[in-house]
C-alpha cells in the first residue's frame, strides 16, 4: 500500500524531505506510516502557505522511529527520494479530476479541501500512485532531455520507458517502481535539474560550452555522494567542469558555509592551480537561494577536504 505525506514551508516540522518525514503520533497516522513502511510514498504541497498545491516528489519509507527529542512526534526514514520537476497538479488527472480515488468520490469539488484537513497522512492505491508517478517522471524522460542529460553512446539505449499503453495494472506499477530507482533515469534527472539551475555553467570557472546537440560540458557533481546516502537533489548538486568534478570528487577543493572556495593546494597538481588562483572567492550560484547547496551536505564534504 502506498501514501501521500502533506508538507508544508514553514510548518514547524523538522521535515528534510530527502531524509525523512517529520509528524506527530496520532494513531491515525502512525497507522498509515506503518502500513506503508517498505513502500512508496508521495510528497503533497497544500496551497496553504504559499504551497504548490501539487505532489512534489516521491521516496520510499524505510523506517518509522520514534522522536526522543521530542515526544509524541515521529519520524518516517525515506530513501530513494525522486523529485518532480514539475510538480504534477493535485487536481491534474483527466478532465480535470483528482488523483485520489478517495477524492474524486466526493461530489462537490468545493468540499475536497475540507475532506483532507487533518489528514496529512493518508494512504493510496498503487494504482493512484503509478498514475500521478507517470506524470511526474515525464520531464525525465523526454527524448529530448535523455538526449541532452542522460547517458551518452550505447549506454543512452539502456534508458527504460514504461511510456507504452498495453501494460496491466500490476506491470505498470511494478515499471514505474523499477524507473524510479533505475541508476541512469536517476542520474539524467539529476543532471537535468542542476544544469537548467546553474545555466549550463560550471559554478567555479564559469565556463559554458555546449556542443553542437545542445548539450553541455558542464557535469552535475553530487555534492554527498549517492554511494554514501546522498540524495538526488538540486540542493546537493553542483554544475561543474569535467576537470573541476574530477577534483571535487577527490576532495582536492571544497567550499565554506558561504559557499567561498577552498583549494587544497598542497595536493592540486601544479598544471591545474591557475584554474583556482582567486582562493576563497565565492563560487556561482542559482538564480533561487532554494537552489544553493545545502550547508548539511557542504559541511559533509568539508569534512573530508580536511582529512
């Protein structure tokens, strides 16, 4: 059984929605938390709060452990975290109609809202949720973005698409569930999400090549790498030059809390340290703070930079 978990900006929760779910222990919802422990769940943002009133991404619940800090709260452990870009309405399905089977039950639209106060936590069909995960996973695997993100030569054939009409329910699910987790779908969206952030730019030289495709030399750099938790997400990401990734990866540079490059000079070899010579200046960004690295993550890597 899958789920949708509401999340709110601002709601008082410590929610890190890579990470895990933040939410009180009403039996209600620990009920729904547990049932869906092992399996997936959708992140809703509700139009309160400045929300999208949209399902934002989805992830796969590992765990429910209790809050020792902070009894009678909970937190349900995720991985597998696949953001949406973009969103996918909530009222988005066919002919204007809710995802939800529980919602599109309701005659009068207008009390749709009403129906879902107070309940944050609720579970979904597979179906449901293969239904708007489609939608969601969309943008990653347009032809034109696998072309421009995704893997290059024969490896680009190895990308799958559930994107047929034949499929039984069972299938169909199972394939969505597959494609989310699949390396490659995984990397290209990333890539695609980072680049489109930092305009195709690497953020340390500023160089912006993009061959005759369309595609750009820039790479997407986890910042925490996915072989140690990492999450596939723009906040722990970096648009970076091949050379540049290559370092980084190795820890040879790394940044401070404001985002001011740190080199390792002692370890650059010598015909790389003219790509480096304004130490400590500021690194390029996004456009959107909501974009910019995630301190949790730079601090993680600096980590390793002093080691």
């Amino acid at each position: 059984m899958k789920g949708v978990f509401d999340t709110k900006r601002d709601s008082g929760y410590s929610d890190s929605l890579a990470d895990w779910y933040h939410f009180p222990t009403r039996r209600d919802y620990m009920e729904v938390a547990q049932a869906v422990e092992g399996d997936w769940i959708l992140y809703r943002e509700p139009q309160r709060n400045g929300g999208r009133k949209a399902y934002i991404g989805t992830a796969r619940v590992v765990s429910v452990v209790p809050d020792k800090d902070n009894p009678g709260h909970a937190y349900a452990n995720v991985a597998d975290f696949f953001p949406f870009d973009p969103p996918v309405p909530f009222s988005g399905a066919p002919n204007g109609r809710y995802w939800e089977a529980s919602l599109r039950d309701i005659g009068d639209p207008a009390l749709v809202g009403r129906s879902v106060q107070g309940k944050s936590l609720r579970l979904l069909s597979d179906a449901d949720f293969a239904a708007i995960a489609a939608v969601g996973l969309g943008s990653a695997l347009l032809p034109e973005n696998l072309k421009r993100y995704g893997p290059t030569g024969g490896e680009a054939n190895d990308v799958p698409s559930f994107l047929v009409s034949d499929l039984d329910d069972d299938t169909f699910v199972r394939r969505i569930q597959a494609t989310l987790i699949n390396r490659k779908v995984r990397d290209a969206n990333f890539r695609r999400m980072v680049c489109q952030a930092y305009d195709d730019t690497c953020a340390v030289t500023g160089l912006r090549i993009i061959n005759g495709g369309g595609r750009s030399e820039v790479q997407a750099a986890h910042i925490w790498p996915v072989e140690h938790g990492g999450p596939d997400t723009i906040r722990n990401g970096l648009a970076l030059s091949g050379t540049v990734h290559w370092m980084f990866d190795r820890h040879l540079i790394s940044l401070t809390d404001d985002y001011r490059l740190l080199v390792a000079h002692n370890r650059v070899p010598e015909a790389l340290r003219g790509l480096f010579e304004r130490q400590m200046d500021r690194i390029r960004l996004p456009k959107s703070e909501s974009q910019w690295p995630d301190p949790k993550y730079v601090s993680r890597h600096r980590e390793r930079y002093g080691a």
